[in-house]
C-alpha cells in the first residue's frame, strides 16, 4: 500500500476526537474539543496528553479481544481491505462519516448493518492500536521535539520585548536629541576607534622589531628565559589582535622564531655534554620550564650525551689514525678515513698510537661522564632554590618543576651514557692487537682499562663485562706469551750467572719500580687508597670533589700519577703527620724483613742477592701488577709466579745440591725430594731428579722449559775458595731472599684470588716456598765434605795402637791434623767473605749450618775410626777419651757453635767399651745412630779374645758385617 496516501498522526487524533470514535470503541477521551487543536502550543498540556493516552492505551490492552484480531495476519488483512478514499487529506472531520453514510446501500437491512459495523469496528481498533504504537514509537522524539519548539517561542518573545524597548527608546531619542549631537557621538566613537587602531599598530610594529631583541637576547646575552618570557607575551598580544590581517603573517614569523630560540637553547644544552656551566645550564632548564618541555629537554639531553660520545669517539680515533699514517698514503686515504665505521677506523691504529688514543679516548670519555654527573649532582642538591627561583622570580605559577621525573630520568640515564662509553673502548680493545706491545706499555694498557672499569662500576654499579671480556681474551695470550719470553729470558740470566753479590744496600721490596703500585699495601694493607692497589671495593673516589671540582684546569684520572693520586687522597683522609708516620713504619718494617732482621735483633746488613734475583722480583712485580689489574687471569698470573720461583729453587739445586744429594740421599729432606721431582716432572724438558723419591701428583700441564747449565766461569772445584763456596752462599741465600719476599708478598696474593683458589696458594707457600731454606743443608755439606780429608783422618785412626799397657799423657797425632784442617777451614771461610763477598760479616745461618755440618763429620769421623780399632785395652779406651777431649778443647776456641753437636755420639761409642755382654746388646738395641759397620767393629774389638760371645752377641742383635 502506498505510504503518501496514509493518514498523518494529527488526521488520527482528530478521528480519534470525533465522534466516530466514540461509537462502541474502547476510547474513551474527554474533553477533546475542536477549539483545543487552535490554542497555541506552549499551552497544551503534553504530560497530561501522554499520560491520558497511555492509559487508554493500558485500558484497551486490557480488555478481551471479543473480535480476535490480535494475530498480525488478521491486522494485515484488516488493514488491506480499509478502502483508499479513507486515507485521502480529509480537512473536515465529518467526512468521514459522510463517506460511510455514502456506501450504504438504498435498502438497509439490519444483518448488513452489524456487518458493516463490525467491519468498520475492527478496522478502527487495528489502526488505533497502529497510532499508538506508533505514537510510542516517537515518544522521545516528540519530547524533544515539543521542548525545543518551546524554548523557541520562548525566545521569540524575547526578542519581541527587546524590539519593543529599542522602539521606543529610538522613539524617545528622537524627540529629545538632535542631528548635531549624534553627530558629537559619531564623531567621539570614531575617534576612540583610530586611537585602538593606531595602539594596535604601534603594539604591531613593536612586535616586528621583536625577533631583533630576541636574537641579543639569545647571541649576546644568552638570556634564553627572557627570550622565551619575551615570546610568550607577544604570543599572548598577537593572540588579541587576530582580526588584523597582517597578525598572521606576524604570527608566522613569531613562531618561526620560536623554533629557531628552541634549536640555540638545544644546542647550549648540547654544548653541557663537553663542558658543563651552571649557571648557564639553570637558564636553560629555566627557558624549557617556561615552554614546558622539562620532559622533552630530559630526553634531548641524554640524546646529546649518546651523540656527544660517539662523536668524541671518531674523532679522537680519527686523529691518531691520520697522524700516525704513512705520509705517502695520507693524501689518498684522508677522505677513506672520514668514510670509513668507527670500528674500521680502530683497526688502522698503529702500535705506537695504541696506548695515546686509549689514554684520550678514556679522558674524554670520563669529561662527557663527569658532565652528567654533574648535571645529575646538580639536580640532586640545588633543584630546590632552582625550582624556587623559576616560580617565585620568574612568575610562572602554573609551571611545576618535576624534580623527581628529572632525576630517576637522569638516573636511568646512567646506564645508558655507560653503555655507549663502554662499547666505545671495547670496540677499540677488541679491533687492536695487544701482542705487538712490550710489557710496561701493556701494563699501561691494563691500567687505563682497568681505571675505566672502576669508573663505569663508580658511575653506575656495572661491572664492564663487555671490556672485561674483550681485555681478558688479549692479556690470556700476552701473558702466555710473555711468560714464554720471561722463563727464556730467565734461564739466559742464570747460564750466564756467576753467582757473584749483587750490592743493595738498604733494600725495599717497594723500592722496586714495579712494585709502586703496592706502596699502599705492603705490609700492613692498612690504606686502601689507589685504584690499582686496591683489592677490596673503595667509596666514592673518581666522583667526589677531589675530580669534580670546578676550576679552570680540570683533573681527570688518567691525567696523574697513581702516587699524585695516593697523596692527595690520603691528605683529605689523615693528617700529613699521621700519614708520614705510617709510612716511615711501613718503609721501616718492609726493609726489616728484607734484609732479614731476626727475632733476637741481629742485623745481618744487606741483603745476598744476585742480578737474576733482582730480575725474577722484578717478574713477580709485573706479574702481580698485571694480577691486581685485570683480576680474572689472577689465577693464571699465580701459576706463572709459581713456576718462576720453582725454575729457580730447581736451578740453585741442579747447579749446588744435586752432587752432595748423589753422594748421601739423607742430605735433603723428603718433602724437598717431592718437590723436586714435581718440578722436574712437570716444567722441565728430559731433566729427571736423580732420587728415589715418591712422585708427586700435579694437575696443572703446563709447557716445559730447557735447564740452564752452569757457566764456565764458576769454579767450584778450588780447595783455596772453599769449592765455590762464595758462589754456593750467593746462589743459596738469594734463594732464601727471594722466598722471603715472596712470603711477604702473600696476604695481597691472597686478596687477589677468590675463595675457591685460595688453597692453592696456602698449599704453594706451605710447602714450597717455606722450605726454600732446606737447600742450605746439602748445598753447604758439599763444603764441608770435600775441605776436609776424613777418609785420611780414619785410616790414620785405623793404624793407631788401642792396645796399649801404659796410660799416655799426649793425644795422638791425627787430631792434630784433624784440628788442623778445621783451622785452614775456619780461614779460608773468613777470605771467602773478606775477598769474595766484599768484606760482608758472615750470615749466621751460614756460619751455624757450615760449623754444623763440619762438627757432626768430624765426630762421625771419630765414630768411624773408633770402630776400625782390632784390638783396645782399658788404657787404649782412655787414650780415645783424651784425642776426643784435646778435639773438643781446641774446636771451642775455633767455632761459638755451642754445644758441639753430636759429641754425645762419640763419647757414648767410647763409653761402649766398658759394658758388660747384656749391657752392650741393651745399649746396641737403643742406639740407632750408628751404621751396622760401625757396631760390627765395636763388637769384634771388645770379643776379641772370646768368639763365642761375639757370636752370641752379633746373633742377638742380628747383625751381620
């Protein structure tokens, strides 16, 4: 069905008012009259009319369908069969009922009028109940509709009134003004108008000589906070002038000067990244305030530090890569350089421009990054009265400094500013071969690295792994291959030693150039001052007032000495005073145990010492340096140590020990033996100990290293010299020297190594190191074996009469003789030092082993021609306590050795002649310091004359000649 020719809502509200509707359907309204449709709107009653209609509406609802034309099909065809001429634009509202009346038939009939009235009844229901659903359909609409059309009447009225007083109000004008007063008005207006007009292009023209003073402010004055209060209120005046064409254009070039003033504060704030200003620096965190970019100038800054570095970077890398080129391939390699990545760029330094660049690199990395930390100082202390300043002074109340935005953002910057540093510095480590280098360089190289890693974990807690790793792959292979050159080195120093004094007077451990950097260590590690020094964590150091101070000669820690370092810190730790004393003690008590001063304060001078000990010390101190530097090959460095000390505890013994310890296994002690054969074992090439000696078990495979042989130039054989005496007390006692120092060096080792490495030096020093000093023993016997003739003494002995009748007041000659080659040795013992060893007082140690071991022979010598004796009567056994007396009472006058050791040996072998049968076998059984040769004599000397008891004898002690 057409659409256009339905009925409207109002056509339905007026059937619905007619009478037609009242005729039987459920509506039942009242008071709907024709004379309610003409009364203006704003006087209808809407709520009332709603409300009245929804409760018809409920009413009809209520009801029964008597008609059952609630199915949607049945409405459909109801409203199918309503005839067109219903919908037609009916204006009078009894047509309709004229148009039914006009379709009666001429003959009516009841049956055919309750028809046609049910018919026209449900059509009436179907379309009421179609109005209303749809009038609640538009419910809102209409609502809204009504308070709009409303507020527009309202209005009308209004603007009626105000009309109606402009009318008359004109009226009264006219009749009480005339022409020539409006004319004063008019005139007055206009002249009020050109007087704003000529101030707005005064205040126009102002501004256009504003970018002028902007740019003094900027260049001259860098007043960048009264630029920027400048700008904002021509901002604010071009704001009120926007009805003028010409303020657009000026607006333009205003904002354009507004960038150009943001682009010369970012690049003043760039330029705090190589040199920091405060005061500079608080006029433009003061400009970025009043813009309101605190957040966005945080961001840049870091930006400006990234780019700051990278740039430094290059072109320091840059410089020395075209200083150091070859000047014919500078001409034609300058512009590949300029093109060329930063890690291209490092490959092309050369050796000898290595260790400069580092240095500069790493200065002008430490000013960017104490610039930050500046800045970040600055924030952390003077932000308040900063803050304080902008508000109050500078008048911007709706701007807030955010302090804690800035400093957690300049905080986490920290991390990122190091990161860039340090992979600068790695690229140039990792793109660079340390190996070309000679040690003082690369322990430079360490150094600086290392004085780096402290600053990155000073300046924000990381550990540098990236420069740690890059640096520990390069100083594992140096180190390998320097201790190659140092052993090769070494065994050229000891073949062409010749073991003479090397003079050092007042010797110091910490005298040594290579052990400066220990000078805060040694003995007591009571300071923990230097960065090289130091073990254990330090407080803050690079970043305190003693490197950040402002002046116009800036210090950064690459620039002084490590003892400019350990003076100036130590001054702003103690008193002068306090820290001269300690050091004088500390100096007092390392020359102490140098020169081996012993418990009962006998000086014995200067310390013995060759050239190849002072070069093997020097060693330790490279070593040990590059130890403290770079701590991850600490272990590696310990193991190096430990075989330089071993080639030359195994060199002294090879060169003055291996004979005697050939001639008598018993000379040197097992765990000697064991030490020995570990040596020769693992660090030597085909050179087995000579001994019988238990292996000894050694994980560590390391490579193995030729033994020098002895020079020709060192006699040894000269009875006059005592067998080289001089040279056996100079190889021997530097040994010891040097095990002393190196005990003296062992609590910093300890402090180098971690936990888990720690026993291995505990157990190196225990049993290594310790018993350096057993060498003495069988390198001094062989002196004292050859320079006296006791085979010649024994068989003097051996032809001797023992079975005398008669008691002799007169010892026999062989003591003589025998005191007498203790005299000749006593002498030649005092050239050896006098001529020798330049006068030097002989060592006590030296002397007492020497007398020692020429006393114990010489009363084994007794022993042993005692017992070669056939025949002894009471009055031979009494003449043996007078040659061993005559012996005693001369050798105290030779030696202060006291007591004579081993005479209770020889006066208990005399003593044996005078037991009985039982006696003897008890006193055999118990002494164990004879060999069986020896007793086998005693025994056959007292049974001479009864062979059953020698049998009986021999069998109960089980011993056989």
């Amino acid at each position: 069905m057409d659409l256009s020719r339905k009925l409207s809502l109002k056509s339905f509200i007026r059937q619905s008012s007619s009478g037609g509707l009242s005729s039987g359907h459920s509506y039942q309204t009242t008071n709907t009259k024709k004379d309610a449709i003409d009364l203006p709107l704003n006087e209808l009653r809407k709520d009332e009319f709603v409300n009245n209609y929804m409760k018809e509406k409920s009413s009809r609802e209520s009801n029964s369908d008597p008609m059952n034309i609630c199915n949607p099909d049945i409405e459909s065809e109801i409203l199918e069969c309503i005839e067109d001429k219903y919908y037609e634009d009916i204006t009078d509202p009894y047509m309709a009922e004229q148009l039914i009346f006009d379709d009666l038939p001429k003959e009516l009939n009841l049956s055919y009028l309750i028809e046609q009235k049910t018919k026209l009844k449900k059509q009436l229901i179907v379309v009421s109940k179609k109005v209303s659903d749809l009038i609640l359909k538009n419910e809102t609409k209409y609502k809204t509709e009504l308070e709009r059309v409303t507020k527009l009447q309202t209005g009308l009225s209004d603007a009626i009134k105000v009309c109606t007083s402009g009318r008359k109000q004109l009226d009264c004008s006219k009749c009480k003004f005339t022409c020539v007063g409006l004319g004063i008005v008019a005139s007055y207006r206009r002249r009020e108008v050109l007087k704003s007009l000529l101030k707005a292009l005064q205040t126009i023209k102002t501004l256009q000589e504003t970018d002028v003073r902007l740019r003094e402010l900027l260049e001259d004055d860098e007043d960048y906070t009264g630029a920027i209060q400048l700008y904002l209120e021509c901002h604010k005046v071009v704001s009120s002038l926007k009805h003028y064409n010409c303020i657009s254009e000026l607006n333009t070039k205003l904002q354009d000067t507004l960038e150009m003033t943001e682009e010369q504060i970012d690049v003043a704030l760039s330029k705090m990244c190589l040199t920091f200003n405060k005061d500079v620096y608080i006029k433009i965190m003061c400009a970025y305030n009043l813009l309101g970019k605190i957040q966005t100038a945080m961001d840049q800054l870091v930006m400006h530090f990234a780019g700051a570095i990278h740039n430094k970077a290059f072109s320091i890398v840059l410089g020395y890569v075209e200083l150091f080129a070859n000047n014919t391939n500078a001409n034609t390699n300058a512009q590949n350089y300029h093109k060329r990545q930063y890690n291209e760029l490092c490959k092309c330094l050369t050796t000898d421009s290595f260790l400069a660049c580092l240095t500069d690199l790493c200065k002008a990395l430490w000013d960017i990054m104490s610039n930050y930390y500046r800045i970040l100082l600055f924030h952390r202390e003077d932000v308040t009265a900063f803050s304080d300043n902008i508000v109050y002074n500078i008048g911007a109340e709706n701007i807030e400094f955010d302090k804690e935005f800035v400093i957690q953002k300049l905080e986490h910057g920290l991390g990122r500013i190091w990161q860039d540093v340090q992979q600068k510095v790695r690229i140039l480590i990792q793109n660079h071969n340390l190996a070309f280098h000679n040690f003082d360089e690369f322990i430079k190289i360490l150094g600086v690295t290392e004085k780096m890693i402290e600053i990155g974990e000073e300046f924000c807690g990381n550990t540098s792994e990236d420069i740690q790793n890059s640096i520990h792959k390069q100083t594992i292979n140096y180190f390998q291959n320097y201790h190659k050159s140092c052993m090769s080195e070494l065994k050229v120093f000891l073949e062409n030693e010749i073991w003479t004094l090397c003079s050092v007077p007042d010797f110091s451990l910490i005298d040594l150039k290579e052990f400066h950097f220990l000078r805060t260590q040694l003995p007591s590690q009571k300071l923990t001052l230097s960065p090289n020094s130091s073990p254990t964590k330090r407080q803050k150091y690079y970043f305190s007032k003693h490197f950040l101070q402002s002046n116009d000669k800036l210090k950064t820690p690459f620039d002084t000495d490590d003892d400019e370092e350990i003076d100036s810190i130590e001054v702003a730790i103690n008193s002068s005073q306090h820290i001269n004393n300690e050091d004088n003690d500390m100096e007092n008590n390392c020359r102490k145990l140098s020169n081996g001063q012993c418990n009962d304060n006998m000086t014995i001078g200067e310390p013995i010492m060759t050239n190849t000990t002072l070069n093997v010390l020097r060693l330790f101190g490279k070593y040990i340096q590059m130890m403290s530097i770079l701590r991850p090959i600490a272990f590696d460095a310990m193991i190096c140590l430990f075989q330089l000390f071993d080639y030359y505890l195994y060199v002294v013994y090879k060169f003055f020990a291996r004979d005697m310890l050939i001639m008598s296994d018993s000379s040197l002690a097992n765990e000697m033996k064991i030490t020995l054969k570990r040596i020769a074992d693992d660090l030597l090439i085909s050179d087995k100990l000579d001994t019988n000696a238990e292996s000894h078990n050694n994980n560590n495979v390391n490579i193995k290293y030729e033994t020098p042989v002895l020079s020709s130039l060192v006699n040894m054989s000269s009875p006059e010299t005592l067998y080289g005496l001089a040279e056996r007390v100079v190889a021997v006692e530097s040994l010891v020297v040097l095990s002393t120092q190196f005990k003296y060096l062992q609590p910093y080792l300890d402090s180098l190594l971690t936990s888990d490495k720690k026993h291995h030096l505990n157990h190196y020093f225990n049993n290594v190191v310790s018993i350096a000093s057993d060498l003495r023993k069988p390198i001094y016997m062989w002196v004292t074996v050859k320079c006296v003739q006791y085979e010649h003494i024994v068989s003097l002995m051996a032809t001797t009469q023992w079975n005398i009748r008669e008691i002799l007041s007169m010892h026999n000659s062989y003591v003589d003789l025998l005191l007498r080659e203790l005299q000749i040795f006593s002498m030649r013992l005092n050239q050896v030092f006098d001529k020798q060893l330049n006068g030097r007082q002989i060592p006590k140690d030296v002397y007492n082993i020497l007398w020692d071991q020429i006393l114990r022979l010489s009363n084994r010598t007794f022993v042993e021609g005692f017992s070669q004796s056939k025949k002894c009567s009471n009055e031979g056994r009494a003449l043996m306590q007078l040659d061993f007396q005559q012996f005693l009472t001369k050798v105290d006058s030779l030696t202060t050795i006291k007591p004579i050791p081993e005479r209770e040996l020889v006066e208990e072998f005399i003593k044996a002649f005078y037991l009985t049968e039982s006696a003897l076998i008890e006193w055999i059984k118990t002494r164990k310091e004879y060999n069986p040769k020896q007793i086998h004599g005693l025994v056959n000397c007292i049974t001479n004359d009864n062979k059953k008891m020698r049998s009986r004898i021999l069998q109960e002690i089980d011993c056989n000649p």
